[in-house]
C-alpha cells in the first residue's frame, strides 16, 4: 500500500468515525481539499525567508503592520497600492480623532 492510500484511508477512517465521509462522498457539498487556504498562505510562504532580515525587532514590526494593511486592502476589494498612496499622501493633514476613516475597511479615495 503506497502512501496515497494510506492517506486515503486515515480521511475515510477519520471522518466515517463522525459519520461525514458518506456524506462528502453522496452529496459532494464540501470541498475534499484545501487548494483555496493554500493558495492564500503562498505569499506568506514565499516571503518567509526575507522576514527573517527586517533587520531589527523594530523593523519586524513596521514589515507587520504594512503586510496588515495590505492584505487587509485585498480582502475588502481595495487595491493596495492605490490604497497606501492615497493614505500616505493623507495622513499628516488627516484629524487624529478620525483615524478609523483611513483603515481600509472604511477607506475612500480623496
């Protein structure tokens, strides 16, 4: 018995002990991979080894909050690169008090 079907077994195994695998298997409801996560974390993956010389812990941290904000961007449709532009064109006459504005979930272009 290769590998792939021990694979294979341990998932029927695993999930016929909560009686899903029937299920996955008749109804094809739910996804049998998890191509769409991978293909998210890739990114992150890649770049892993260059985090590594942010150069400080200080320089870790700002590489953290600008990664932040630019997958934040993505995942509400706003295009990164535009977004910083504008913010970093904005911030310095923007209110204190009125930061939020500028997070990209609430972002709009000037």
């Amino acid at each position: 018995m290769d590998f792939s079907e021990h694979r294979v077994l341990f998932f029927r195994n695993f999930f016929d002990s909560f009686g899903l695998f029937s299920q996955l298997i008749e109804h094809g409801i739910l996804e049998a991979d998890n191509n769409i996560s991978e293909r998210a974390m890739k990114p992150v993956t890649l770049s892993r080894k260059n985090w590594l010389f942010a150069g400080s812990e200080r320089g870790g941290r700002a590489a953290a909050v600008a990664f932040s904000l630019i997958e934040t961007a993505r995942l509400n449709g706003v295009e990164p690169y535009a977004y910083l532009r504008d913010v970093l064109q904005r911030i310095n006459g923007h209110r204190q008090d009125r930061l939020e504005e500028l997070l990209p979930m609430n972002w709009r272009p000037a």
